[in-house]
C-alpha cells in the first residue's frame, strides 16, 4: 500500500532551541511527495531495502543542550536498531516485543549520557512501526499518535501525565485538568530513570485511506483534534495538513516546540469542508465510565438535597400554621374580648 508522508517541527515562538527530534524510514516505494525526512532516506526513494516503515517523534527534556541530545540518542538508538532488523533477510517474528527491548536500550542509553554529563536528560518517545497492513505503536511520555479513518479520530496513545493519573483515579475531569500545571508533569520519559515503565505496544489494522499522525504537546496544548481531523481534510496532501497544524499552534502562541509527523496510507476520501465540529470517536475506556458515573452521583445528590430543603420548610411551614402563629397581628380589643384574652 503505498504511503504518502508529511513532516514538520518548528522551535515555535517562545523557546530558544527545538529541542524535539523527528525520523521517518519507508520501503522503496514509500511517499509520494515532500522533502527527504530529517535522518531518512528521500521520500519515495530506493535507496532503502526495508521491508517496514518508521515514524518517529520525541520531545527532549533537561534544558536547550541536554533535551536536544536527549531526544536525537533516543531516536539514533532505535533508528539504528530499526535499520539493521529491516534489512535483515528474515521477517521480525515479534514486532511488540522489538519495540518494547529498543525502547529499554534508549532509556539506557539517554539514563547513562545523562549521568556521565551529570546532568538530568530525559525525552518522551513516541513510535509507528508499519508492517504492510498493520501498524504498532509504541509509546513512552506526553507526545501523542492519532489514527484517523474518514470522518474520525482517534488517540491511540495514553498521556504518562500527572493530571492523566488524575482523572484515571476519578479525581478530576479531562476539562478540570486542561489548564492544569499537572497537564505536562511527566510520571514516565525515557532516560531519567534507570529503568521505564514500557506498556505492550498497540496494534493497529490499516485501512486504504487511513492516517497516522505522531506529535509532540507543542501541538496538542493548542490544536484540539477536531482541528486536527479537520485539517487533514481540507488540505490537498499530509504535508501541506502538517505545514497547517504547525501554523496554526505558532498563531495560537507557538509556547514550546511543536513537531508533527503525518503518514497517509493509500488516498484518503478527502470531506471538503469538513469543520471542528466533525465526528471524534472517544476511546472508551474505564476513567470514561468512572467521569459519567462521578457525574450523576452529583446531579442525585443535589437533587437529594434540594427535596429534603424542600420537604422541611413545608414542615416548618406547617408548623407556625398549625399554632396559629405564622404572620399574626396584634390582639384588637374585639379579638380579646372574644378570646378571653386582655387587650393590650
């Protein structure tokens, strides 16, 4: 199925180094259009005998000089490894199982350049390995992998955030967190611990007109999915939609580094016209149920107490009423002859 790629990173404009890295490496007949990818071989080219494709993203942490280097190391090491497995004569028996031992080495790798320079390095990674029909992604930090398939998005990968930790918990909502300082505290990133916590790769079966898109939080902090889905549509081509996405966060306040890496497998049925409002497919998943169950506890409860407010002021209401105090004026001189009662 032949694959179409676009790619962009850009410093942004507030920080003084870009501190991402981004790598992409197709079979011969890979991508039809664009520039030849950072550390790849052109787009289309036939200098590559790999029987995959590769994309790669990572967002560098630890300062101008060690973010930088600690994303390339992370990305060197598993270019590297992906290099020498895809050109060898027999097929990888365990794709999930490579991804998850490459990602350790970079961890390795970033973890011991950062303790020689005695220095804190560390980097989110974030992987699409393509085996004809079949992509797997693997994952580790903020940075995010989107699948889209004709109207619909879809985030395939899991923020290693605090404020994800959060409202995994059912303490706080995806919307209560959005601009919480939670939102880019890392509880994972490769190379600032000896050992990472690696989850087992996701598959994913590839459709004629499906897309892949990896990105750094420089993006998603300021483009919402919709847009992003949207984006896509309205554009002639992936490289063109990357150009965009990168545009629009730079207009939005371009805060940080922003890199997006776009893969389209065969034509996607472009919808002209397609708005942020377009469909997004939410993953069900068990935070999800825990939000709408967390939701109607709170709409029970106030309605519990509005009914109890409700049902003791009928009482005291009642009350006053039954002793024939409530609203009662002054005794006349007629009332308190008939009531037995001095007049006052």
């Amino acid at each position: 199925m032949k694959i179409s790629i676009g790619k962009k990173t850009d410093i942004g404009c507030v920080r003084e180094a870009n501190e991402d890295s981004l790598y992409i490496d197709l079979p011969p007949q890979g991508a039809s259009h664009g520039d030849a990818p950072q550390g790849g071989v052109p787009q289309g080219g036939t200098d590559s005998a790999n029987r995959y494709a590769l994309l790669l993203v990572a967002d560098g942490m630890g300062g101008q000089v060690a973010g930088k280097e600690a994303s390339e190391t992370a990305v060197d090491i598993i270019k590297t490894l992906f290099s020498d497995t895809s050109k060898a004569e027999k097929p990888i028996e365990d794709i999930r199982a490579f991804i998850t031992a490459s990602f350790r080495q970079a961890n390795k790798a970033v973890f011991e350049k950062g303790r020689a320079k005695e220095a804190e390095m560390g980097t989110t990674l974030t992987t699409a390995f393509i085996d004809d029909r079949h992509a797997f992604i693997g994952h580790v930090g903020d940075s995010r992998a989107y699948h889209l398939r004709a109207r619909e998005i879809r985030q395939v990968t899991e923020d290693h955030t605090l404020a994800e930790d959060m409202v995994r918990k059912g303490r706080a909502t995806h919307e209560e967190m959005q601009k919480s300082p939670m939102r880019s505290m890392l509880t994972r990133s490769i190379g600032t611990k000896e050992e990472v916590t690696i989850d087992q790769p996701l598959g994913i079966e590839l459709e004629e007109g499906d897309c892949l898109l990896l990105c750094t939080d420089g993006l998603t902090n300021l483009v919402k999915e919709q847009e992003i889905l949207a984006t896509v549509h309205n554009t002639a081509n992936v490289q063109a939609a990357c150009d965009k996405l990168v545009d629009m966060a730079r207009t939005r306040g371009g805060h940080d580094n922003i890199t997006v890496v776009a893969a389209e497998f065969g034509e996607l049925q472009r919808i002209k016209g397609l708005g942020i409002r377009a469909k997004t497919m939410a993953v069900k998943s068990a935070q999800t149920a825990k939000e709408t169950k967390k939701k109607w506890f709170l709409i029970a409860s106030i309605g519990l107490l509005v009914a109890v407010f409700v049902f003791l002021a009928y009482l005291l209401v009642s009350h006053y009423i039954e002793l024939d105090t409530f609203n009662k004026g002054p005794v006349t001189e007629e009332q308190a002859a008939v009531e037995g009662a001095p007049s006052p």
